[in-house]
C-alpha cells in the first residue's frame, strides 16, 4: 500500500518554470521599491494561504489579521513544526511515517512523492533532522533562481543558464535525501542534456578514490562544501589531484577570505559562494564583486538578537528568522533558522537590487589523523556527521580531537538517554575509519560534558585537536 505513495518521475511543471523564470528576470531588473512591493504582495498571500489550509498556523496566527505586521507574528523552530507535523502541512496526503519511509530509502531519491512532491530531508545539526517537502510550483522558484541569479559564463563568454556546456562535479553526501542531492539527481533526470554534464560524487569515500573520479570526469565547476574543497586544494598543490577548472563554487558552511584566495591560488580560477538551506533551497548567490545577494523577493530573512529585536544592518543577529514565499504545502513563516547573518550597510557596485548579506554558517573542523601506515589523513566534518546521523541515527552529538588518533565523543542529553545510541555511533565510527585505513583508531567516551557552541552560537559538532 505505502508502495503507491510515491512516482518515478521527478516533479516538473513547465508552465510553472515559466511563470517563475519571468517574474525572477522581471524582479531583478526593479527597483528596490518594487522588489519591495513584490516581496509583501507574496506574504501577505502566504499568510492567508497558511492561516486557511495549515491547522498548525490557523491556530498559531489566531487573532491576526493582513495587515497585522511580519515582526508581531510567533518564531517557529523546527523541533515545534516537526512535533506537529501532521497540523502544520496543508495536504492530508503528508503523513510522517510514510514520508520517513519514502526517505530512507536511498532509490527513491529525486522520486515524486504522491506523484506530485519533492521531498528532501536535513541533517540534524540542530539536533533534530528536519523532513521538507516542495510542491511543483516551489520547485519552479528554486529552479529559476537556480537557472538566472547563479548563470555562468561558458569558456569563451557566452551566458549558460542552465551550464550545459560545462561539466559539473557535485562532491556532497550522496547515500541521503539531501536538497542538494535530490536537487542534482532531479535535474539530471529532467534534462538529458545535464545528465550528461553534471555528476555527484560521495564525499564520504577516501582522497585518493575521489581524486581518480574527479580527475576521470574533469569538471569545468567543482561544487562543495569549503572545507572539502580545501582537502581536495591541498590534494592539487601537492600534484595529487590535477583539474582544470573555470570555477569553484561552494556553500553549506563559512568561507573566509584566506581561504577563499587560498582555493583560488591553488585551482587557479574563480571561487564563488552560494548561500541556501534544506528551508530555502536558493537564498543567495554572490556577485562578480564578491557580494552575497539575497533572493528577496521569494524569501525574508530577518536578522534579530537574543531577545527577538531586529538589528540594524552592518550588526551581526544572534539568529536569522526565515520565510519562504513560495511553499504553500509546508509554509515557514519566521522560522529560527539558526544562522548568524548582517544585512549590508551599503548599496553594492554591481547595481542589483537585491539586499546583500554577509553570512556566519557552520564552522566544524576537518581533523587531521595519523593512517595505520602513518600517513596523514583529513577527515572532513560532513563525512563524519553524515556517518553518525545516517548509520547510527544519532543527531545531538559533538566529536572532540584529542590527538592524531583519538577522538572524543559527547553525547547531547536526549541522545545519551537513548538505549544503545553511543554503541551505535562506535560501530559506525570504527567502520567509516577502516574504509579510511584508520583501524586503530580510538573512541571514547566523554559523558556529561555540555556540547561546546562554535562562534555561529550553533553546537560545533566537529573540533580538531587545539
């Protein structure tokens, strides 16, 4: 029966696409005024869609009215919508367990859910793995986001809205339902053209094995998370990984500009950011002048302090408040996204009008381990997270180095409480180390020891020895 819940062709409405790729060029050639106007046009239908269809904000925006400002309405997390799931969506079609089915099963992956959803699912970062699911005409959004605020200049100049000319290496965890996954997994099904172009590659696999496919399929952009792409920088200057790229792209955690110039010294090309979350699948996109734009007309963020106030522009929020104009199935109307962010204080040469922002994200720390035949080996941190949410089902966690083969493993309060949870996460530690050729490495236990916050206030859950 629960077999039926889902399709095999991936979501994809073309009048959709179309409607959403006029009003992305329409809005980005505005005015700040109007972009402005477009933006409260959106909420205000997102808000009465919500409070019709969603039980969940009927009950939470009770007394509301349209005209009731953004900034008077509750903050949402994510361990209060998951509680109630069932409340918060707006199509009875939704249920958890069927859709917690749907997830892990890793075939399913860029498979329509009901026929008619994509569903992707977060990692546990805070504690608590968050499910997402996306209707055709929120996927129209992303797509045209994706396709003319991030488009690309082919070799020779010529704009490639789509890169089609240029092959494109995703290196991410690939075994899971993760937006980025999903993402790449559905375009290529859509688009023979970028079957053809554009490839995933496991980050959980050793340096030498990633090397020989990457340097086997010889992407033009390289796509990844920075701290992976500085593994794979160091690999190129010691001549272990030989690439020709025109551009590196990276997103998913923060990137200085030490490593920025670093990446870009040792590929000898481009670095450019990217800014999204499982919530909002395109936030932003830097400029050719290195700032980060934020697609304002379909998402608000809103930057605020310990206590819920707005801050001023150039300050950085204690977290960011977030919602998403163009989901009407799973409406995220000021949700804690967590992330330290500060609006720009000034207007940005390139002359667009959309906000720019500067943005804290996840700060854990690759380790550097010592193999059994003595090499020195990086361990990136989306590797060893994704190993200990996905094979051990733990999320609230903190892997602490002690020295070149020693970790150290806190448990989070719910975590700990949890049977056989810390043994879990032992075998799947112990495991991913010998793929690595680490068999001696060791584990133990630090119980009791609050879980050590990074500078974006958030649980770092990765720290190298000191």
């Amino acid at each position: 029966m629960m077999a039926a819940a889902w399709h095999p062709a991936p979501v994809f409405d073309p009048l959709a696409t179309s409607r959403a790729a006029f009003d992305v060029l329409a809005d980005g050639a505005g005015s700040r005024e109007a972009l402005a106007r477009r933006q409260h046009e959106r909420l205000r239908a997102l808000l009465a869609a919500a409070r019709r269809d969603s039980r969940l904000y009927a009950e939470l925006h009770r007394g509301a009215g349209p005209d009731t400002p953004l900034a008077d309405l509750p903050v949402v997390t994510k361990p209060a919508l998951m509680a109630h799931f069932d409340d918060w969506v707006t199509d009875a079609a939704l249920a958890l367990p069927a859709l917690r089915a749907f997830l892990a099963d890793p075939a399913r992956i860029a498979d329509a859910f009901a026929g008619r959803y994509t569903v992707w699912e977060s990692s546990g970062s805070s504690g608590e793995p968050g499910v997402f699911v996306q209707d055709a005409g929120a996927m129209a959004v992303y797509d045209a986001l994706e396709a003319l605020r991030r488009a690309v200049r082919a070799p020779g100049g010529a704009l490639d809205p789509w890169r089609l000319a240029q092959r494109q290496a995703l290196v991410v965890a690939t075994g899971g339902h993760f937006a980025s996954q999903v993402s790449l997994q559905r375009l290529r099904r859509l688009n023979p053209w970028l079957a053809q172009t554009l490839r995933s590659f496991s980050i959980l696999q050793p340096l030498p094995a990633l090397a020989a496919e990457l340097e086997a399929w010889q992407p033009a952009v390289l796509a990844t998370y920075p701290t992976a792409a500085a593994m794979l920088g160091d690999a190129a200057e010691r001549g272990d990984l030989r690439l020709a790229l025109h551009e590196v792209h990276t997103g998913g955690e923060t990137l200085d500009d030490a490593a920025r110039a670093r990446l870009a010294r040792q590929f000898g090309c481009p670095v450019r950011n990217h800014y999204g979350a499982s919530e909002f699948l395109a936030i932003g996109w830097e400029c050719a002048h290195g700032r980060m734009h934020v697609n304002a007309d379909w998402v608000i963020l809103e930057p605020v302090d310990a206590r819920g106030r707005a801050v001023p522009p150039g300050h950085l929020s204690h977290t960011t408040l977030l919602t998403n104009l163009a989901n009407r199935v799973q409406p995220l109307i000021r949700y804690d996204l967590g992330d330290q962010i500060a609006w720009g204080a000034d207007d940005c040469p390139c002359g667009s009008p959309l906000p720019t922002v500067r943005v804290l994200g996840r700060r854990d720390d690759p380790l550097q381990l010592r193999a059994d035949d003595g090499r020195r080996l990086t361990l990136l941190p989306l590797a060893l997270t994704t190993v200990l949410e996905d094979d051990a089902g733990v999320f609230d966690f903190q892997l602490r180095q002690r020295d070149a083969r020693t970790l150290c493993l806190r448990l989070g309060p719910e975590a700990a409480r949890e049977p056989g949870a810390r043994e879990r996460c032992h075998r799947a530690l112990r495991a991913y180390a010998k793929t690595l050729g680490l068999s001696r490495l060791v584990i133990v236990d630090e119980p009791g020891a609050p879980l050590a916050h990074g500078r974006s206030g958030k649980v770092q859950r990765v720290v190298a020895a000191r």
